[in-house]
C-alpha cells in the first residue's frame, strides 16, 4: 500500500470511529444517547487502535500532522514526507467525518441544537478561554509524542534502527496512551492533540448541506492546529536535550 493512501485510510478510520460516537453520545434517538466520556474516551481509543493496525505495517501509522513533525524536528523522519503526510492525514478525517454524517443522518435531522451537530465534527472548548484552551492542547500533545518517542527508542541512535512510527510502538500501547490522555487532560478542549484530526471535519462541516447547522466556529481553529504542532515540537525538542 502507497504510504499516503495507508495514512488517508488509517486517519479515516480514526476519525469515522471517533465522529462516530460522538454522533452515538450527543445527537437525539440514537442507541448510545448520553453514554458519557467514558465512552467517547474509549471508542476514540480503540479508533486509534483501528487506524494504527491497518495504516502500520505500511506507512508508519502517524495519523497525525503532530507525530510526523515531532519525529522529524527528532531527526527520525524524512521532512520531505512531511508535507504528503499531512494532507493525507487532513483528507483521511474529512473524509472519516463524512461517513460518519451519512450513517447518523436521521439523528443529525431529529437534533436540534446546532452546538450537537457540530460536536461529532471538531473540537470546542469546554469553556471558552483561548491562552487556557491553546495550554491544554500544546500539554496534551507533548505528552503523547514524549511517550511516542520514548517508546520507540531511548536514543536517536536505536531509533535510526527501528522502524520508524506508530506502527513501531504497537497498536495497543498507542490506544492506552491516548485513552489515558482523554480521560486526564481532554475534558477542557475535547482533546484534539491532531491538527488534521480537527480541520479535516471542520471542512466537512462547512461544507456538507447539514440541516439546521450553526456555525464552523473558524475563530477557534487556530487553538487545535497550533497547539499541538508546539505541544509535538517541544517534545521532540526535549527528547533531543536529554
């Protein structure tokens, strides 16, 4: 499989899963109405679980415009792939986010408050404090590419001679890690710690005739793009200091 169409595939499924139950949480007369944190927590970790196995063997799994810039500014991954990385990844969740309107159509139409319609595409703060909100994504992020790189190697040396990404740390340990990471710092902000994760279905929400749709909340974007490509880069930073 072609390195990019593994990564628009595995963020896809990330997304369609993680979209998926958020749809399943907040939007009226589904099965999993008001099922709670928990549950998003959970099946936003298994989707990572579910990108990681397909997209690994073959492109890495990053899934993430974050984890392909930490790797690189680690000195692990080809900057030049960077670019083609990142706009698999941004196509792969609108195209995840997509899917997931079509299955939950009916119950986007049976909803009324614009605020649930647009939960299951991106992110939006708990409450709306933007220098707390950026915070949150930039400690968040850190976290996971710190882990990331540690688990992949305790040098650069090692991690010159093991496969490089996600799909080098495992399936499971990555859904661990993430889960860990929603359920201790994602209640601000919804936990993007995905600059791709966020604009992808942010697009699909602009662009998809949703009924009774407010707005795509742009005046926010910036906080879930920007906070984790610093969160990624002062972790890699770190992990080149130590």
């Amino acid at each position: 499989m072609n390195i990019y169409i593994a990564e628009f595939i595995g963020t896809g499924l990330l997304i369609l899963i993680g979209s998926g139950v958020v749809a399943n949480v907040v939007l009226n007369q589904t099965k999993g109405h008001q099922g709670g944190w928990m549950v998003i927590t959970t099946a936003w970790a298994l989707g990572v679980f579910i990108g990681v196995v397909v997209a690994g063997p073959h492109s890495g799994a990053h899934l993430n415009p974050a984890v392909s810039i930490g790797l690189a500014i680690a000195g692990i991954f080809d900057w030049a792939l960077v670019p083609g990385y990142t706009l698999a990844q941004v196509a792969g969740a609108a195209a995840g986010a997509c899917i997931s309107w079509l299955i939950y159509k009916d119950h986007f139409d049976a909803t009324d408050d614009p605020n649930l319609k647009f939960a299951p595409f991106a992110t939006a703060p708990a409450i709306r404090n933007l220098s707390s909100n950026f915070f949150s994504e930039v400690v968040g992020t850190f976290v996971l590419i710190l882990v990331i790189l540690y688990s992949t190697g305790a040098n650069l040396e090692d991690l010159n001679n093991t496969p490089i990404g996600l799909g080098a740390l495992g399936a499971v340990p990555v859904a661990f890690l993430v889960w860990a990471i929603g359920l201790a710092l994602g209640g601000t902000t919804g936990y993007a710690i995905n600059p791709a994760r966020d604009l992808g279905p942010r697009l699909a929400h602009q662009l998809l005739p949703i009924k009774g749709k407010g707005s795509s909340d742009w005046a926010y974007s910036w906080v879930p793009i920007a906070g984790p490509l610093l969160g990624a880069s002062l972790a890699a930073g770190l992990f080149l200091v130590l």
